[in-house]
C-alpha cells in the first residue's frame, strides 16, 4: 500500500510542477508532511538543502530520498527503501517523460503559434509564483518561527539574519559574480555561526 501511495502521490507531483524541482516544492510538502506525515517539517527542510547541494534536480533528488526514508521508517527494510526510492523517482519523471515524447514533434512544428506562445506566457508567471511560494515555506518553515512574546527577540533574530543573509548572497550573485560554491559555504558558515 505505502508504494502505491508514494507512486500515486509523486505522479501527481510529476504531472502538476510545471517549472521544476523549485516549483513543486510546496506540492511536495502538502503531500509527503502534511498529507501523509512520511517525514517531518525538519526533515523537508534537510532534504531541499542537501537537494540543491548534490548533483541533479531537486525534485528527483528529494523524490529519491524521500522514498527510501518513507519505507525505512515505516517498517521495511533497507532493500524496500531503496525500492521506495526507485517507485517514487520513476513516478515523479513518468508524466514528464511521456508528455514530452508526445508532445515533441508538435512543439516543435508549433512552437512559433500565438496559442502555444499564448500557452508559454501564461504559464511562466505561474512558475515564479509557485518558486516564490516554496521560498516563503522555506523561510516561513511551520514549528520555526515562534512569535510569541517570550521568544520574540529570537524570532526577530531569526528573521533579520535570514534577510541579510539573502540579500548579501543576492548582492554577490548578481553584482559580484560569485561562485554558487563559494557563496553556499559562506551562507553555511554563516549559518552556523548566527544560529
């Protein structure tokens, strides 16, 4: 049953996210930690982290370490974790696999058509909103941030060192020309340090 359920929920993954791994992160969320608590807030949070650091899409990435962790903590062994990574990988590169070898020989005949550029301008402000809203979850990770009174400096703390953190890793990026690996682990580093 638990395969079934990975294979259906990471199929339905693979056949909304449009825009990639960064797109899908937040169905990704909805339906392995809050749909069916297959891990904890932590855990996603470690997983989008290691994601962007090995090599590969973030989406295939988590899907994979998603399945085996999925298995493993339900019961089964390392072998059906290992079969719980393959099921939820092959479901999450299925739709796009099949869509695309469907679909090629049309886009490219078609891909000068006012609909299909039509169909192209819709979607891409979709993408950025969906990435926009997987960086706020991240940022806004539930069980984080705690806001109350006794605990508000920390939050505040929190918040504040996160922002500067974005904007100095921005700032390096896009004016500086830093390298990705360089600023990673200065951002880690001053992860470690700040918190």
């Amino acid at each position: 049953m638990l395969y079934f359920l990975l294979f259906i929920a990471f199929l339905k993954m693979g056949l909304f996210g449009f825009g990639g791994g960064y797109a899908i992160i937040t169905l990704i969320y909805g339906e392995v930690v809050s749909r069916y608590h297959w891990i904890s807030t932590e855990q996603f949070t470690d997983i989008v982290a290691i994601s962007q650091m090995t090599p590969g899409p973030i989406g295939i990435n988590s899907a994979t370490y998603i399945g085996y962790t999925a298995a493993v903590e339900n019961g089964y062994g390392v072998a059906m974790g290992i079969l719980g990574s393959a099921v939820a990988t092959v479901a999450l590169v299925l739709p796009s696999f099949v869509i695309m070898l469907a679909l090629s020989r049309v886009l490219i005949r078609y891909k000068d058509h006012p609909r299909v550029k039509c169909v192209f301008a819709v979607l891409r402000p979709t993408v950025v909103g969906m990435i926009a809203a997987a960086s706020l979850l991240l940022f806004f990770e539930p069980g984080s941030v705690n806001l109350s009174t006794e605990n508000f400096g920390d939050s505040t703390w929190q918040i504040s060192c996160s922002l500067l953190l974005f904007v100095l890793a921005f700032i390096g990026s896009r004016f500086y020309r830093m390298s990705p690996i360089g600023l990673l682990c200065a951002s880690a580093l001053a992860g470690l340090l700040l918190f």
